[in-house]
C-alpha cells in the first residue's frame, strides 16, 4: 500500500529571484521550525493511533531526525539520514508519503538504518514529508512494533498535520524575504526613485497582511515592528518624521497601508479576510484621528507622521 498524498505548501507571494540568505534581523524574527514540528508530531502522538512518533529537518538534502514521542532507546535520535538512502531518505526523495508494513521485510528501501530501526522495535512506518516550493523540508514518521496494518485515518491526520507546517514554514519563508528586502532598503544612503518608493509601500501592505495570517502573537507583532521600521526607512535622506500624536490601531494601519496603493474597500477586504463596511469603519476611524476628509488626505497625513512609507 502506497499513499500518495503529498503534503505542500505554495507560497501565494512571488519571490521575484531573491535569494534566501540569512542576516540578523532574520535570525532575530524566524522561530526554530523543529519547534513547529515537534508541536505537530506531539500532537499527532496524543490522539493514539500510534506508540512511536518522530521526526526533523531536512537541510541539505539530508534528513536529521531530532524530535521523537514514545521512543524506547537514543539509536535514532541525531541520525543523519541521506537522500534516497532508507525510508526516510526515498521520502526526501520522492517527496510522496511511503507506508511500510514490515520494515524488517521491506524491498524497496535500502536498508542503511536497520541497526537503530529494529532496536527500536519498528515494524510498521508510515512517513510523510513536509513540502515546500517544491523541495522537502522536513519528514514525519508514525510507527508501532507489530505488523498492524496503518489505517487511513493515521494518513490523514499525519498528512493534515504535514500541511500545518508546510503552511507555517512558507509564511516564515515569505517573513525572510520581507525581511531581507526591508534589510536593503535601510542600507540605502539616496532617495529613492517613485518606482522604488512604490514597490516599498507594496512591501510594507504585505507585510501587513501576512501578519494577519499567523497565529503566534509575538511573531504578529515583530511583523507589525517590522513593517514600521519599513514606513522609517522610506523617509528621504535625513528626513525624521515628527513624533505622531495620532496613534492608530494595528488594523487601521493596516487598511491605510492598502488603501495607499490604490485599493479599493473590496481589495483590501479580500486581502485582510474582513468584510468591506469593516474596512470602511477602519477608514472612517483612521480619518478622524487624522483630522482628514478623504482617504488621499488620510494617506498623505499618515506618510508625513510616518506611520505609512
């Protein structure tokens, strides 16, 4: 039996070429993903279809198991698992879930690991991987002893539980970016041209939006940091904004910062997943604390207390 149930995630922002690469600001905002992965196996451990679950990352094409529930002995724990080598490595591989029902048995694997594998007592796996853009980021198992057959409701909730995490780890993939264009902006010592300045307040509404696709309050936060250090930096040169003596909500902010790109109550309801006369009770509140009769002056007065790029 084969299930062929490919857990992914697509990111719906563009990546426009640029390369991931790691820099402070980065390191500061984007939580460990074992964590999320050590969350999601937990929970999967605590619904008892199965004794043993476990897991890790995939860095460089090489699968390391690191999180585990219900282990008997450490013989997998810190394996390093390579591409196409073993279950968990024609996994990394095939980027499919492969279910096997007697491990010890089993021809279609390599069998690299048996040592560490049949300590632990393993006979029946079920391993699932964690796809994003197309590559393998990370792998589940799900495991008894015995040959019992694993059944479909363990498939989908290893499967759902995958898609949880895909899920998380694209929109931390998408923070990084953000991140790091916000990096290159603040290294910028000229002002920059109107097509510049407009792709930069595109950037601050996105990032705005994306904060209200995660969960954890505190990485909301540091988006919402973030994109304020992004409204900063677009300042010309030397330019210091006043100190504001309006203070707007997390949510009117938010609804500025699209309505300054020309979007209309409809857009920027769809992309903040609320209804349009609750766009229009944000808007209506950000002018009056703006002292504005119009969104355009709303905006305008926004930008020169720098609270939108």
């Amino acid at each position: 039996m084969r299930f062929m149930l490919q857990v992914t995630a697509s990111n719906h922002y563009p990546r426009k070429g640029v390369k991931r690469m790691p820099t402070d600001s980065t390191a500061l905002l984007r939580p460990r993903d074992r964590d999320v992965l050590r969350t999601e196996l937990r929970k999967v451990a605590a619904t008892g279809i199965v004794p043993v679950v476990f897991g890790g990352e995939v860095q460089e094409r090489t699968l390391h198991l690191g999180e585990f529930v219900g282990n008997l002995t450490n013989g997998l724990r810190g394996l390093a698992v390579r591409e196409s080598s073993g279950l968990g490595g024609r996994v990394v591989e095939r980027k499919n879930p492969i279910v096997i029902n007697d491990y010890r048995c089993d021809d279609t694997i390599t069998h690299h690991y048996d040592a560490p594998v049949l300590a632990e007592g393993i006979r029946s796996v079920l391993a699932v991987p964690v796809v994003v853009q197309g590559r393998s980021r990370a792998v589940m198992y799900a495991a008894v002893r015995d040959r019992s057959p694993l059944g479909d409701r363990l498939a989908d909730v290893m499967t759902h539980a995958g898609r949880r995490i895909a899920g998380e780890i694209t929109i931390r993939d998408e923070v990084d970016r953000r991140v790091q264009l916000l990096d290159a902006a603040a290294a910028e010592q000229t002002v920059r041209p109107a097509a510049d300045a407009e792709e930069i307040r595109d950037v601050h509404a996105e990032l705005r939006s994306i904060a209200q696709t995660v969960q954890d309050p505190e990485l909301q936060e540091r988006l919402r940091a973030l994109s304020g250090r992004l409204a900063a930096v677009s300042s010309p040169a030397g330019a210091v904004p006043p100190a504001s003596p309006v203070v707007l909500s997390p949510r009117e902010v938010d609804v500025l910062s699209h309505a300054a790109l020309g979007c209309t109550n409809a857009d920027i309801a769809e992309r903040l997943s609320v209804k349009s006369e609750t766009v229009k009770s944000y808007l209506r509140s950000a002018m009056s604390k703006l002292d504005a009769h119009s969104r355009r002056e709303a905006v305008v007065s926004a930008r020169r207390l720098g609270l939108l790029p």
